[in-house]
C-alpha cells in the first residue's frame, strides 16, 4: 500500500501567491489567512507599494518578487511616453518600491536589476513591461529553488524526536524542512511562538505546519524561556530578512531573543539562509532596522488591546550576533555564521 | 507654590478593589480595566472560587484576600447547621478556594490560618463570619504595608535617567516605587510588555503607570531582547508570586526569559517581593506551575488569533533561578536571592 504523500501548503510555491496576470499584479492577502485565502489586485505600482507597506506580502524574497512586478506594472502604465520620460518615470517606481521596507535585503539588488534590465530594453526597443516579467518570474524560480534546497539542508540537521522551537514565519525553505522530515519518517514536533502584533506563528506557521502533518503547538511570545528551561525544546529554527557579510542574522522582532535563550541552553540555533548573505552588508550597522507605526502595537486583529494615552514602540526586526547563531542552512549547504562570506565561493547547485 | 501631588491610582489599595459587604464579596474587574471599572458579586463561596479561577482577580496576595472573603462567605451560608457539620462545610469550602491556583503562595498559609480561627470562633460561640472578614481586613492591611515599603525599598534603587522594563502587572508595590520616583523627583521612564494572553501589561500596568505620571511605552511580549540589545533599558523590575527560600523566582509567564537577557546585558533584575519568602517552599521543586486552558492562547480579548487544528499551551508562570535576580526589595529591605532566607530573622517594620 502506498502512503498518500503530504501535499505542501499553500505558501510554499511563490507562484500560487503573486501573480501578474495582464497589468494586474495579484497578492495573496497574508493577512487575511488562514481563515480566507484572498488576493489584493494590484492595478499601479503605487498599489503595490502600499501592498508591500501595509503587509499583505511579507518575507524578504516575497516582497522584492512583488516590487519587480510592481516595476513591470509601471512599465505598462508609462510605455506610450518618450524613452526618456519613461525612463525617469520607471526610476520614479524603482525608488518608490525600492523604499517601501528597509530591513530584508532582496529587495535591493532584484530592483537596481530589473531597473537596468528596462533601460535596455527601452534602448533596445524591446517591451520592458515583458522583459520585467521575465525576469522576475526567473527570480521566482531561483528563489522557490534556493527555498527548497536551503530547506532540505536544514532538515539534515533534524532527527527523530526533535522538538522545534520557531518564530514567526520562516517562509517556503520551513515548509520544505518540515516536508522533508515528515518524508523521510522523522517524528518531530513544532512549537511556535504566535508573534505579535502580525500573529505571522499563530496563522501562518501553525496553519502550515498543521498542513504538512507535523503537530504543532502554540505558545505566546514569553513563552519560550520557559520551554527551554524545561529542556522541551532541541532546536530552534528561524528564517533571515538580511544576513551580513560577517554573520549578523536579522529576523522577525523577537528572534535574537529566543537566540539568546537557547544559546543560554545549549540548544543549535539553525537559520534558513536561502540564497545567501547579502552583498552590500558588510556587518551589523549596514543592517537598517524597520520602526512601523506604534499604533500597531495597540491592536490585535483590529481589536483596541492597550490603555489609552501611552507610548508605543514598534521595531519590525531585530539583530541576532553570530556568537548566538550555530548555523546557516543555505542552497549552498550549511555555513557557520563566522565564515558565511565562503557562500560566494561555493559551487552553485546543478539539478 | 506648592506641586499637585500625583495620584495612587485604584490598583494600589486592595480595598478599593475588594470588598465584603454583609454577605457580598465584591471583586473588582481586573479583566475589564482599563475601560471599564465594574464589580463582580459573589454570593457564595463558590462564586469566589469561580472568580479568581476565571481571573478577575489576579496577583498572589489580592487573590488570597478574595479567597479569605470566600471562606467568610461560607462561614455565613452555613453558620445555621450544627458545629460538626458547619466545620466539614468549612473545611470543604476552605479546600476549594485553596485549591484554586496553585502558583502564588500567599493563599495556602492564610486560607490555614482562616480556617483555624473560624474553628476556634465556632467552639468558642462566636461569629465565625466576624471573625474571618476581621482576619481578613486585618491581612489586606498587612499586605498594603508590604506592598508600600516594598516598592519604597525599590525606588531607593532607581535614579534619574531609568528606564525600566516590566512584565505583566507588579500589583501596588510598582505603583509606590513609580510613586515615590516620581514623588523625588527622579526623571523615570517605563517599558511594559503587553503579556500575553490576559494582557496585563498593556491594560494594567500601562493605565497605572501613566496616572501615576510616568512617560509609558509598550511593546509586545517578543521585543524585550531587542531594547536590551540597544542599551535602552537600565532596569528590570517585576512582582513574585512566589519566592522560595533558596531564592528562586516565580512570576507570570515571561518574567524569566527576560531575567536572562537582563543578566546578559548586565541591567539589574530587581524583584518586588513584598513580604518575602514562602516559609513551605524551600527550592524551585516545591514551586507549582499552573498551566492553564490551553484554550487562552488561540483568544486575544475574545477574538480568534490562531489557525485550528493546532494544540496550545499555556504555562501561566515560570521560575527565575537565583543566580538571575539581583535584589529582591522586601518589606523588611533589600536582599540578594541567595540570602532571602534572612528575611525571616530581618527586624519588622515599625511604624
């Protein structure tokens, strides 16, 4: 008899969240799930934009393959006007979306490239709006590849018996780590940390997880301490918004934190690194931290949660120093944070 | 010209939010606050059980003085039966209301005491009810006292240019130390986390903090580790529910994670302990943490948070141990964990 194989979810394969589909970008709205799988369509680049500001998308690769397309849509909008109108327009757009949010780093370098891409396109007299799609969806691809892979060398690192601590939603390469324990008949457990004020862990990861058949249990934010005090927990796994030349790791607000805690208990930190450590960013300052509004704070789910008449403070991201990271899972294997600058010299994977 | 004085607000005199009025224990909302200041009624000893299980009283010493109330309640619905049977009826209340919450240990030695004098009250023909609610008032007075030189012992070590984190709800021992700050003229500022599930920090401590007069800030349960990681926090400070005499802490759920990361970064963790010590409790072993309703992790204020088919879990305190508490500010004075057991042999307050 066959076992029926687990079926990855929802947010696994970039594709089945961001579409662009004729001069509509399409955005699988992150924060209406799980409850209602709804996309925000997006007509402008400035739509988009707000898009990516008001969080329907989010992760670091999600958001820059959503600002390419949002570069594509203003190659639309603008291709009747003179080259050289429509070239100020495009870069109009690339700054707009390029500054949308600070902390994850894709979004950069996939800008500035699809920006150099239109112009020569233009020059060429080529449709740039075609060429932005081309590229993008060929981001996509290497993105969901570099998910997978950093997944699968991240789940070599799991065992039977294993109990994950995770925080936030650590993206496709998570699903793919838990797809691949469950395949290869690892019993393993998943706690998560519901991660205010988003809930990213309560909807997204718990609902995820749930789907690849991996049981999870919820716990709120100060919760974690005391797990690893109790010794319930044997790994604690994270994605990364930004990873620096010299290992820095910044993640979901909260991260370093629970970093600490397990450093504290001798429980491996594992970060799934994706594609890599980022260019630009040779250390820890070059990493900008995202301050949102405090409002947020404030809410939970539309719900008034706070007293009146106080302060609020909202950093999105925080900064987790290698000596608290054990190791980076990447598609290129796995890096200690202190040498994850030999990325650049590791062989790209041939499949 | 003279300075208003700043306000104690409501949660500081636990008579303003517990009362028994002739067969009525009146339990101040705790819950519905900040909005809302609304009594619930007990009739029965029941429905004061009923009541600090659901948490519309909380902290170790209010809910101890409701659980008193309770047993006076009890001594008055059945002071009409036969002195045999009244004793087995008050023997049964006293075990429910003792049995309520396990954690805070200021219940067990008074619900004992209680339960003494209304057997000596019934052999001797007096009121049994009298005497209890006299105890009773007798010990919220007591308490007061400890909360009041509590918190003054701990803002002997706060200075101008504090800024101090806090978890979840320190109880009337926070007010005075904010209070005399304040009072001295010291320039202080307060970061509380929101403390999920119930939300102590955002609704509680925020709303007292900022009618004391204290510039507030919240943020969420995840973001502690990030403001000692860029230096914004000098203090830490939270209540006890418990303190064991080999100096372990046990306080909400939380208190412990950012005890490590206040031990990390070299900010004093300072411990309102009230009265001190538990006398039963010698070690953290002897310490039993409530986990409560996994169910109250998937809710913030009555709304769905979390995906379905996920399992909770909710452990509503933890244990500091003694080598993350720099001081423990006692009604008797300041001590360091590691000789809490002094407390004991310290002199009692005159005044």
């Amino acid at each position: 008899m066959l076992m029926s194989t687990p079926k990855l979810p929802i947010l696994t394969n970039r594709a089945d969240t961001l579409k662009y589909e004729e001069g509509i970008v399409r955005v699988l709205d992150r924060r209406k799930l799980p409850e209602t799988v709804t996309f925000v369509d997006c007509y402008t680049y400035e739509d988009v934009a707000r898009a990516i500001i008001d969080m329907v998308i989010q992760g670091a690769p999600p958001l820059a393959y959503a600002a390419g397309y949002g570069l594509a849509l203003a190659a639309r909008q603008f291709s009747h006007l003179p080259a050289k109108v429509f070239k100020e327009r495009l870069a109009q757009a690339h700054g707009r979306l390029r500054s949308t949010r600070p902390t994850g780093a894709d979004i950069f370098p996939l800008m500035d490239q699809a920006l150099e891409l239109a112009y020569e396109a233009i020059d060429a007299g080529e449709n740039a709006e075609s060429v932005l799609v081309g590229f993008v969806n060929g981001q996509i691809k290497a993105g969901d590849r570099a998910a997978r892979l950093s997944g699968l060398h991240a789940a070599s690192l799991l065992s039977s018996g294993d109990r994950i601590l995770t925080h936030c939603f650590a993206g496709a390469a998570l699903n793919y780590m838990l797809y691949d324990a469950v395949l290869s008949g690892k019993e393993i457990e998943l706690f998560c940390t519901e991660t205010r004020p988003y809930l990213q862990g309560a909807r997204l990861t718990a609902a995820q997880a749930r789907e690849i058949g991996v049981p999870v249990t919820l716990i709120t934010d100060n919760m974690p301490g005391y797990l690893f005090y109790r010794g319930m927990i044997t790994k604690y796994v994270t994605a990364a918004d930004s990873i620096s030349l010299d290992g820095h790791v910044s993640n979901k607000i909260g991260t370093f934190q629970y970093a600490v805690l397990a450093h504290q208990f001798g429980v491996p930190f594992i970060v799934l690194g994706y594609d890599g450590p980022d260019r630009d960013r040779p250390n820890a300052a070059s990493i900008p931290i995202e301050e949102r509004d405090p409002e947020e704070v404030f809410y939970c789910r539309g719900v008034r949660t706070a007293a009146e008449g106080i302060k609020g403070y909202y950093p999105a991201f925080d900064i987790t120093p290698p000596q608290f990271v054990s190791v980076i899972a990447t598609e290129r294997g796995l890096f200690s944070p202190w040498h994850i600058k030999d990325y650049f010299q590791a062989p790209e994977p041939q499949e």
